[in-house]
C-alpha cells in the first residue's frame, strides 16, 4: 500500500479499448484513506456513459469498478455514470458544472480525485477551466435549418465560425445533420447574445496516458466489438426504441447506437453494420489520439504509459510519478 498526502488529481485518458479504467481503479485501491478505506474516487470523462440503460454499447463494465485486494473485494466509488435519461441531450456545459460537484465532494472528503475517460473536449475543459455558458435551443432557428443537406449546414457553420473566432477543430459537430445544427445553435447565440462567463477553476492534475499498440488496439476493438454483440447489445438498443426514444435520437448518440438503430430500421443488413461499425470505431480512436496529441501542443504534459505491461507495473509508474 502506497500513502500519500496529497490531494492533486490524477487523470488516466486514452483511446478506447486501451484498459482506463480496470487501471482507474486498481490504482485507486493502492490509495488508502486514514481509517482504512479506499482513499480515491473515480470520475467517469465519458460523454455517453452519463445515460442510464445505455451500457453495452457504451463500455459501461461496472464490474470494473470492484476488484479483490488481499481476497477482500474493494468496490472503488464513481461518479458521473447514469445520470440521466436516454433520449436527452448531456452537453459540455453540464458536464463542466457536474464534474466540479464531484470534485468538490471528492476532495472535502479528503480523497483523491481520479478522473478516467476518453472524451479529450471534457477532459481539456475541466483540466483548463473553460469558461461556458448554457446555449438554449433555438425552435425558430431549427426549423429554418430543416431540409438543409449537412454540406449546406457544413458551409453555414464554417462561416459562422469565422464570425466568432472560434475554429472548427471538432469534426463531430459535423458528422450528422442534426449535430449541425445544434453547433449552429451554439454559434449563433454566442453571436448575437452577450452572456457573462461561468468562472470555474482550472484543475491541477498528474496527467497518464495509455498508449497502446495500433494493431493491438485494432485487434481489441475488433474482439470487444464481437463480444459487445453476444452480449446483447442489438437488443439493448431494441429495448431503448420499445421504450418510445426515437430513433433520430439514439443516432445522434453515434458509434454502436447509430449503426445499430440503422440496422434495427431495416437500413442496413447485420454485416453491413458490422463493418461499417467497426470502421468508425477504429476511425474514432484514432480522432482520440489525434485530439490528446493536440493537448499536448496546447501545454499539458501527458505522461505516456503502455497499456500491455502488466497492471501492477503500471500502477507502481503512476504512483512513481505522483510521489
């Protein structure tokens, strides 16, 4: 057991399929706290595990949040994980808001925080601070947008960009209509409407990142992909349209849930699916990697960890540098 003092953060990030949070949580059990429970709680950066009943398509292995230390199991506490309803749309403002809450209950418990995840914009927005404010939908303006191709909401939001400031270095605000438009949304309100910023602090943080191999990545998405499938998956995503959720909405949630609601719909045949899915997600780690890359031109220092050594070499690296 390791003992420490400190009460600085520690984010584990990397692309999917890399093994954050089985490590998220074995280092948090070598974090005593001082009457001899876990000393470190973990908060979940993860934009679509935060829907309830969203969960093999998500990755949401609760299981990995328990693990056997000295044949007692030690369940390690989480946060931000279903905590709303599918259907909604969880957005950056809220996460910023709901991730400091955790925080502040984390540390006043005189824990360490670890937040694991792979979604870098939440992840860089609360290690920075980012300054935010609540976007409204805009009815009036939707349905002005409705019937436009994505090249024309492409073209529109380009524009609008240009108009702000702000650069388009995310390209999921564009890889639907819908995502489009409520990007419009955003622009155009940041546009025409003065709002005062939301002040929450940076976050000192010890930053990990796990690195794994390309073809080993690509050997585990492919396998986890298969066994997501066996698991049930096609019919968790049955049961979210049975329950009344709309297709255009599960969709919106992409990856698994968009090529599955496809193929639900009768879109798309079973191995169409299967490879297009698999593509995209391939295609999405490589956008992971590619945007914790850009973190670390934009300043913070990411300590580069391999994902196949084995967990308690990694565990002693991270509690190495934490010390």
């Amino acid at each position: 057991m390791y003992f420490c003092n400190m009460h600085k953060m520690i984010t584990i990030l990397g692309p999917t399929a890399s093994g954050k949070t089985p490590l998220a949580t074995a280092l948090a059990s070598t974090l005593p706290f001082v009457d001899g429970s876990v000393g470190a709680e973990i908060i979940s950066a993860d934009s679509r595990q935060v829907y309830r009943r969203m969960d093999i398509g998500t990755g949401k292995d609760l299981d990995d949040y328990s693990l056997v230390v000295d044949g007692n199991v030690v369940n390690i506490p989480y946060h931000l994980i279903d905590i709303c309803e599918p259907g909604t749309k969880y957005n950056l403002f809220q996460y910023q808001q709901d991730f400091f809450d955790a925080y502040q209950d984390i540390i006043g418990k005189g824990r360490i925080p670890i937040l694991c995840g792979g979604t870098g914009l939440y992840i860089e927005a609360v290690l920075k601070g980012y300054q935010l404010s609540p976007v409204p939908q805009n009815p009036e303006l939707r349905q002005r947008l409705e019937g436009k191709t994505l090249a024309e909401l492409t073209e529109m939001l380009t524009q609008l960009k240009a108009q702000t400031g702000t650069t388009m270095h995310n390209t999921t605000d564009v890889d639907s209509c819908q995502r489009a438009i409520r990007a419009i949304e955003i622009e155009e309100y940041n546009l025409h409407t003065p709002t005062p910023n939301r002040e929450l602090p940076p976050i000192d943080s010890l930053i990990i990142g796990v690195s794994i191999d390309r073809d080993a990545r690509r050997e585990k998405i492919t396998r986890r992909l298969k066994a997501r499938l066996e698991e049930g998956m096609i019919e968790e995503v049955r049961e979210l349209l049975n329950e009344g959720i709309a297709a255009d909405d599960l969709i919106y949630y992409g990856l698994e849930y968009k090529y599955v609601t496809e193929y639900i719909t009768g879109q798309t045949t079973y191995d169409e699916m299967f490879r297009r899915l698999e593509i995209a997600i391939h295609q999405f780690a490589k956008r992971q990697m590619t945007w914790f890359r850009g973190m670390e031109r934009r300043g913070f220092t990411i300590h580069w960890i391999d994902a196949l050594q084995p967990m308690d070499v990694k565990v002693h690296q991270i509690l190495s540098l934490y010390q």
